[in-house]
C-alpha cells in the first residue's frame, strides 16, 4: 500500500509542476504580447530580453526560491499565528543567514518536511541493507510510520538551524562587546559624540556588533530617534550585556547625565563581567576533561600498565 501511496505522491507532484510549468508559458506569451506592441523588432527573436535576463540569474533564484515561497504559504497557514513575529525576531538575532527572511523560512521548513518524509520511507520501505539499518520495517505501514515521524523532524530542522546560528552571533557579540565600549568610551573621551563614536567601531572593526552600530546609524539617518534606533539594536541581537549597556545609555540621555562617566563606568563593568566569565570557563574544564580521560585516555593507561602483568599470570597458567 505504501507504494501506491508514494507513487500517488510523486504523480500529484509531476501534475503540480506540469500545470507550474503551463502557467509560467501562458505568462511569458502574454509578455510576448506586450512587447510585441511596443517593440515589434523583438519579436522575430528567438528570445526576449526579457527572458535573457531571466536566463541570466542563478538557479537558485530563478527555481528554488520561486519554489520555496510557494510552499510557504501553505506552512505558514499550518503555523499558529502569532509566530510571525517570533520568527522574525529569531532570524534577526541569527543575522539572517544566507539572506533568509521570513517568507524563505517557511519554505524551507514545508520543503524539508516533504524531503525527510520521502526519503526516510523511501529508504526505510526498500531496506537496501537489511541488518544493518537499525529497527527496520516489518510492514509497509512501519515505513509509513517513520515517515509521518521524518516529516515532523524535518519541519523543525530549520528551527534547530536557526537556534544554533543565534547562539553562535550571540557569542561573538559577547567576546566583541567589551572591546567595542572601550573604544566607544575612548572616542567620546577624546572629544567625540556618541554617534560619531559609533562611526569610529563602525569603521575599524567588521564583526556582528560593529554591523548593528553601523545599522544604528543609518536607522538615524532615516529619521528614526536615537532611542528607537538602539532599541532596535536589542531586538535584533539578544543579548543581555548589551542591552543593559543601551538601557544605560538611553537613561543617560534622557537624564541628562554625562555619557562619558556612564560610558567609563559600562566599560569597567564589561571588562569584570569578560574576567568572570573567564574565571567560570576555567572552573568547568576539569568536569568537561573527565569525560574524555574516562573513555580515552584511561583504557589506553591500564592496557599499558597491566597488559604485560596479564601475560605474565597467562604463561604461569
């Protein structure tokens, strides 16, 4: 039974891409049309501009991405609704990988599910290594089984993708940010504004967090106030250190308060916080180094120390 089904399922697709395919030759004539009208001398061409410079585009986005915001629609219905802007918000802190955005997203999440699933039942049906794949299926049904399991798993692999690209900025923007409000700090001590100072890191460092000031201040030169602007900084890194250090920062210009003690006080605070967490990456190492001398390091140790006593007590026996 299963067969039927995934020879249903790759027949539905063939129909899908066919009818892509009729729709797509039904607009380029009526652009055939439009051109013919305007531009009579184009049409004895083998091909339009218009379609060279469609030819003339990568792959992947004249065929993958058309496909995968097709397919969005249809997750991002399946999706609740108030995850939008939760989506948005994480895939800004992972610093939009590959320039996904939301739409893409969701294309790859229904695209992903659609590959697990027929490639899991498809392995898990055939058995091409029986023994040696673990649990295999007893039954169709089994195979059916694993991929209603592999489609579930592979709708969330783009999740796990995007937690671990945040994770990864995030500590980047950590280790970068005491040294950033050192030199911020430096600057406006030296008789610069704030923002020029945030120039200055702009142009001397190209990490993720020199990227945001730089983003800070063309936000400023959009219109946007300097509150909003750094706000905005927060919702797009995450991380707690620098948004304490902006909650500072826009509390000071508010009050009226010398950014330059602020800006000395942050940067004192940045470096104790860098040293302690120093300190807390040297107190976990001995716990992360029992694990690997447990499973390495001490079988080869006792295979040393007692094999030639083993040899010794055989040749006795």
């Amino acid at each position: 039974m299963i067969l039927f089904m995934l020879v249903g399922l790759l027949a539905a697709g063939a129909v899908v891409l066919v009818a892509v395919g009729l729709h797509s030759n039904s607009a380029g004539s009526t652009i055939r049309e439009r051109l013919a009208t305007y531009a009579p001398d184009h049409v004895s061409m083998s091909r339009s501009p218009l379609e060279d410079l469609e030819l003339s585009r990568p792959f992947r986005d004249r065929v993958l991405i058309p496909i995968i915001n097709s397919v969005a629609g249809i997750t991002k219905r399946m999706s609740p609704g108030n995850t939008m802007e939760k989506t948005e918000q994480r895939l800004a802190q992972a610093g939009n990988p590959r320039d996904i955005n939301v739409e893409n997203f969701y294309g790859l999440k229904g695209v992903a599910a659609v590959a697990f699933a027929v490639l899991i039942a498809l392995v898990m049906y055939l058995n091409p290594m029986p023994g040696y794949v673990p649990y295999p299926p007893d039954a169709p049904s089994s195979a059916l089984l694993w991929g209603v399991v592999s489609l579930v798993l592979g709708f969330f692999f783009p999740d796990l993708w995007i937690y671990d690209e945040r994770n990864r900025r995030r500590k980047r923007i950590l280790r970068a940010l005491p040294d950033a409000v050192d030199i911020i700090a430096i600057s406006v001590e030296a008789g610069l504004g704030f923002d020029a100072a945030c120039q200055r890191l702009a142009s001397k460092s190209k990490d993720d967090l020199a990227f945001e000031f730089e983003r800070y201040l063309v936000e400023l030169r959009l219109g946007k106030s300097r509150r909003e602007a750094l706000r905005n900084i927060v919702w797009r890194t995450g991380v707690t250190d620098l948004s304490q250090f902006i909650t500072a920062i826009i509390q000071a210009d508010q009050l009226g308060v010398s950014i330059t003690n602020v800006l000395r006080i942050q940067s004192d605070q940045m470096r104790m916080r860098r040293r302690q967490r120093a300190e807390e990456q040297a107190q976990k190492a001995p716990l992360k180094m029992l694990f690997p001398m447990a499973f390495f390091i001490f079988p080869s140790l006792f295979v040393v120390i007692l094999g030639p006593i083993v040899k010794n007590i055989q040749s006795a026996f």
